[in-house]
C-alpha cells in the first residue's frame, strides 16, 4: 500500500472524512464556513430532509445539536454528521 489513509470508494454512504464531506457539500453548491458551520439548507441537504422537519425538530428538541446567536441558525459539520451517525434521525 501507499501508506496512504484509505478512502470511501465513489458512491458510498459514509465518507472517509470531514474534509471528504466538506468537498462533496462544495461540488453541489452548499458551503461550509471555515469553523465548521453549516446553514440549515445544508444540514438539511446532508440528512435527506426537508429544511420544514429540521424547523420543527429544533422547536421540539430533536435533531442533531444547533446553535443561533440571532435569528439564522447554524450547524457544526462534525455535530450534523455524529448525529446521523448515531441513529437518532432513524428513530
């Protein structure tokens, strides 16, 4: 081998890291800031729900963890992708 950290082959649903997400989530529009926020448009784009579901999880205490110094709220990549890594969007 290369000695080189192996990746998710094409397709596959779990990439191999936040940086790998990070360039996937660019190539298709959406845009992670440098600390590793992300809009709801772009949580939602990550999950496969309607931007509407992450608004009523928020109001109902579900969801992956958000912050909202004013009124936008944001989302940390590493907190988004943990959360569906646990399973609780499956639940």
């Amino acid at each position: 081998m290369s000695g080189q950290e192996p990746r998710a082959a094409h397709g596959s649903s779990l990439p191999a890291s936040i940086t790998e997400v990070r360039e996937r989530l660019e190539a298709t529009g959406h845009y992670v800031i440098i600390d590793g926020r992300v809009t709801e448009q772009t949580a939602a784009a990550l999950i496969h729900c309607p931007v509407s579901r992450l608004r009523r999880w928020r109001l109902e205490g579900k969801g992956p963890r958000y912050f909202q110094p004013a009124k936008t709220p944001w989302y940390y990549l590493g907190d988004v992708l943990a959360w569906i890594e646990s399973g609780d969007s499956l639940r």
